[in-house]
C-alpha cells in the first residue's frame, strides 16, 4: 500500500515519514511565493527515502509565467514529481 502526506509552510520541517512512501510538497504560489520550509522540508523527504514531489498553487492569470516560477524555484531532481494545484478561489 503507498501512503503519502502533502505538506507547505503550515506543516513543521520535522513532520513524521514513519509508513509513507511518498510526499508532495508545496514550493510555489502565483508569481511571488516560495515557501520558506522548501529546503528543509525537501531534505526531511530525501533523507527518510520517499518519493518526492512539489507542487504549485495556482492563482488566476498568466499560467506560463507561474509555470516558469515554479520551475526555477522547484529543488526537483530526476525521478521527483511536479504537479499543481487548482482550485476555484472567490
């Protein structure tokens, strides 16, 4: 069974990794935020073995510029994961 865990700068550097195979993190909102937990976070996840993936939270507007901020501030490395999150804002 894979279990897995998200987590952003709400979550601490030292979450527990006990029974995960897995965890996304957050790395980048709009075209401004990168979360200031990323690099501890990361190393937490690379250290406990897990596959890794980061995540961009999405926000109304240019989607190619956002595509690039996450891009450029994603510590991804061969085999981690990108992905985003959309969601319907007010």
């Amino acid at each position: 069974m894979l279990r897995g865990i998200d987590v952003s700068a709400y979550q601490s550097s030292s979450y527990d990794t006990d029974g995960l195979s897995f965890v996304f993190i957050k790395a980048t909102e709009g075209r401004s935020y990168t979360n200031p937990k990323l690099s501890a976070q990361t190393k937490r996840a690379r250290d406990a073995g897990l596959v890794v993936g980061f995540y961009h939270f999405l926000w109304p507007g240019d989607l190619t510029a956002q595509a690039e901020y996450f891009v450029r501030h994603s510590p991804e490395q061969r085999g981690d994961v990108l992905a985003v999150d959309w969601e319907t804002t007010g």
